[in-house]
C-alpha cells in the first residue's frame, strides 16, 4: 500500500470500495468479501471492520487491521489508530503514535495531538504545542480549543487581539496563504469570550458578522444570540440575511410555534434574494409538517417567476408532486414549462420518468427514455436502469448499466449486489 494512493483514493471515491458499498455488503450479510478486501488495500472495508470490532471490545483485533495502513505513514490511517487507543485506555500510546507525525510538521497530526494531550490532562502541554503555530489559521482553532481546557484563555485572547489589528495580514506573495485574517481572529476571539461568559463582548467582536471566518460570522453571529437567549435582537439581525433567518426559523420551530417559523420566511419587503432563500426553506419546512400542497405553491409561485425555472427547483418541484399523489399536476407542469421555453433539454426530461411511473405509465416512460436522443448516454442509462430496477427488472437494468461501467460503476454495484453478484460489483468499482 502507498500513502499517496490511499489518500487519492479516499478523497475521491475512486477506484474502490465507497464507505455507502460497504454498509450494503454488510447488511446483505457478506461480512466475509468486507474482511478480506480490508486486508488487501480497501480503507472503507478495514475502518467500518474495526468500529465493529471495537464496539465489541476487540481493540487489539481492530488495531491489527489498521497496522499496514498505519504503517505506511497516511495519516488518516494514524488519526484513526490513534482514536482507537485512546478509547480503549491506552492514552499514551496514542499520543506516542500521533508525536511520531507532528514532529514531522504536519498540521493535521498538531492539532489532533494538542487535542489528545488536552483530552488527557496535558493541556498545558498541548497548549505549548500549538502556540508557535497562532499564525496557521487552521492550528488557532485547535489552540483556541486547547486554551479553554488549559485555562489559557487570556494567553490567547492577547494574541489574537494582536491579529485583529487592520494592518496585521501580509499582503506579500510570499505570505503563507494560511495567517489567518483580522476577521478569523475576530471570530476565534468571540469564541473565548463567550466561553469566558463575555457575551457582550464576543457580540461586538462579531458585528458585523466578518465573512471569511472559520465557522461563518454570520452563523456563529446567530448562533451565540440564540444561546444566550437574545432572540428579538436575532430577530432584528435576520431582516435581510439568510443564515440567521434560518437559524432564528428553526430556533421557533424547535419551540413548537410554526406559524412564528413560517412568518420568517414570508417576511414582506424582503430582498428578490431572501425571497428565494425563503421560499426553499419554507418549503421544506412546510414538507416537514405534513403541509406538502402549500408547500408545492410556494416553490410554484418561485419557479414561475422570471428565470426562476431552474433546473435543481423543477426537480424539487416535481419530487413534491409526486411525493404528495399528484404526480399527473407534475406532468402538466412540465408540459407547461417546455411550451413556455419552446424546447425541453434531458435535465428537465428526465423529471418525466418517475412521474410517468407514479401514474402507472412505467414502459411508456422506458420508451420515451430510449428514445431520446440522448437516452444512449451514460446518464440516460443511469435514469432508464432505475426505472428498470424499482420495477423489479434488475438484470435487465444491469444490462443496460454495463455499457457505461465506466461512468456509473456505482449504480451498476448496487444493482450487482441485489442480484448476489458480489465479486463483480467489487471489481466494479476497483476498476473505475
């Protein structure tokens, strides 16, 4: 195994065994294929492998799996083997295994390690660790974390202040893209006030909410006036901006007062932005509590408006439709739409299909698919193997999926599976 090609591989899902196949192997019962490909370079298989081990108190078994990973140096590997000690009591350990790797520098294995020493009682230690490195915007958030269970915090408050100064971020080239700005420290600086119990303070560092945060101003803005109950004042800061709409919308609904959620949305003399941000979150609010038709009304009259046919809001649009019974309105609607636009590209033809299933017209829909000029693509296989397979017709659907292997290896391993063909649906996806 090479480090480089572990990571590729689990960064992009490629060429082999994605964490959702996993679980799929194992619900269908072939616990066997999953051990052996986690001994044979598959990280997905050899990590959910060892949360099972170690939930069933076989850590030394876990840890063993995780072994060749480890020793290639991949410091998810690490991280995770390093997780797994210190759950099992072996704190030391695990901190002599994470060491091995920050010394090398790397920012990843600092922050976990100044955590680890903090979790353990060292945070002294941890917070010592991560202090030369205030200037990495990534390792500030680990030492701001560090600080807290230290009792550094107003080590760190001092040099964050420094860092807020206007003038302090270098402009130059050759400035590390990681120094973090005046706005990130003024972010992690409310952060430890808050936890200081400074709220008026942490709510001036972050007015206006600064945009280039770590965790969003605007959000941790919303965020710390709904823990500390300052709602009318979330209220006021909501009139135009979304992230705290949202917050204070679920913040009523988590209270049980809908129409008070359902008000934030509707707000009139709202921005043509906040209306459209608005009326996607109200719908989806409206769906949660089973008003799905004034929720197909709202996304309708937001579609229907200039430009507002979308692509990603017909879909919702139509998966509404269906989802309440009414798929033939759906149908009508696209019929609507492509005389409106004079023309109707697959994006929008593909929301037919299941709505044609819906109605009972599954094999009309299958030939409108093959017929469409762009039906012998890779994504009108994809759509025609899953009108094939909810009707049962799987192999039929594999078929179809095997003259694009190469573009939907996913699909074509999930319906594999149901048909027991589980060493092809492996070779599936290590190929492509």
């Amino acid at each position: 195994m090479d480090a480089a090609d572990l990571d590729r591989r689990f960064r992009s899902y490629s060429r082999c065994i994605p964490p959702h196949l996993v679980t799929r192997l194992l619900e269908l019962g072939h616990a066997e294929e999953v051990a052996f490909q986690a001994g044979h370079g598959e990280w997905f298989c050899a990590w959910e492998l060892a949360q099972r081990l170690a939930g069933e108190g076989r850590r030394g078994e876990a840890r063993k799996l995780l072994d060749p990973y480890v020793a290639t140096g991949w410091w998810t590997a690490v991280e995770a083997a390093a997780g797994l000690l210190e759950a099992g009591g072996r704190a030391d350990e695990a901190i002599a295994l994470a060491r091995t790797h920050a010394e090398d520098g790397g920012r990843e294995a600092l922050a976990f390690l100044g955590r680890l020493l903090a979790r353990q009682g060292r945070g002294a230690e941890g917070f010592a660790l991560l202090l030369p490195h205030v200037g990495d915007a990534f390792l500030a958030i680990a030492l701001v974390d560090v600080a807290g269970i230290a009792g550094r915090d107003e080590e760190v408050a001092a040099l964050l202040t420094d860092r807020m100064e206007p003038g302090h971020r270098c402009e130059d080239p050759a400035c590390r893209r990681s120094d973090p700005s005046p706005a990130w420290a003024a972010s992690l600086l409310a952060t430890v006030r808050e936890r200081q119990g400074r709220v008026d303070d942490a709510l001036a560092l972050l007015r206006p909410g600064p945009t280039d945060s770590p965790v969003h101003g605007h959000e941790q803005l919303a965020g710390l006036l709904v823990r500390s109950g300052r709602i009318e004042e979330l209220r006021a800061y909501a009139e135009e901006l979304g992230n705290p709409a949202r917050r204070l919308a679920e913040l009523l609904e988590e209270r049980g007062d809908l129409e008070g959620a359902i008000a934030v949305y509707r707000r009139p003399g709202a921005s043509e932005d906040f209306r459209r941000f608005g009326a996607v979150q109200l719908a989806a609010l409206l769906e949660r509590h089973g008003r799905g038709g004034e929720a197909i009304e709202v996304l309708r009259v937001l579609a229907d408006a200039p430009l507002g046919a979308e692509d990603w809001l017909v879909r919702r649009l139509c998966t509404l439709y269906a989802d309440q019974g009414r798929a033939e309105e759906g149908l009508a609607y696209l019929d609507e739409l492509k005389s409106r636009r004079g023309e109707e590209d697959w994006d929008f033809f593909e929301m037919r299909l299941p709505l044609l299933a819906a109605c009972g017209r599954r094999e009309e829909a299958l030939a409108l698919a093959r017929a469409h000029p762009e039906g012998d693509t890779w994504y009108g296989a994809s759509s025609i193997a899953l009108l094939l397979a909810d009707a049962g017709r799987v192999e039929e659907a594999v078929t179809v999926l095997e003259a694009h292997a190469c573009d939907n290896p996913s699909d074509l391993a999930e319906h594999l599976l149901t048909l027991g063909r589980v060493k092809e649906a492996v070779a599936v996806r290590q190929r492509h």
